[in-house]
C-alpha cells in the first residue's frame, strides 16, 4: 500500500514539473517571437532616424526599445540554461550598443 502512495505521490510530482516546464517553453517561444519582431521594428526605426530627425519616430523608437527591454526581462526570470542566457544577455547588450550609437 505504501509503494502505490508513493507512487501516485511520485506521479503528481512529475506531472507538476512537466506543467511548469511546458508552462516555461511556451512563454519562452512567445517571448522569444515578441523580441524577433521587436528587432525588426528597431531596426527600421533607427534607419529612418538615420535619414529624417523626427521627434516622433524617436519617440517611437524609445518606445520599442523599452518594449524590448521589457520582454528581455521577462525572458531572464525564466529557467534558462547557461547558453541561452549568455546568448540572449549577448542580444541585449547587442541591441542597447546600437540604440546608444
């Protein structure tokens, strides 16, 4: 009787882990979508600066980048292992080089 306790106790555990770690993969791939297009969007803000100095795209600008921050963020609190961390702490640093510039 025991070993069935422990058994059914074992198999909610792992269950509960397997929930959390789909839970994890699935906002890391959202996330993950929401800073590609971010990029992007900075991207083609920072070439039309380049070209036209307009208060309006330069508020555009910060805005995205913030957004970009803030997905960034929510990405770090996720399990990450060290490769992942160290490419996604190399995108932001990347990104934040050419928003100073």
């Amino acid at each position: 009787m025991g070993a069935l306790a422990y058994s059914a106790w074992n198999t909610e555990r792992l269950a509960e882990q397997s929930r959390t770690a789909v839970f994890s993969a699935s906002q890391a791939a959202r996330a993950s979508r929401s800073l590609v297009n971010r990029i992007s969007s900075i991207e083609r803000l920072a070439q039309q600066l380049a070209v036209v100095d307009d208060p309006a795209l330069a508020a555009d600008y910060a805005r995205v980048h913030l957004g970009f921050r803030q997905i960034a963020d929510e990405l770090l609190l996720l399990p990450l292992d060290a490769q992942q961390l160290a490419a996604l702490k190399n995108m932001v640093f990347c990104v934040g080089e050419r928003a100073s510039h």
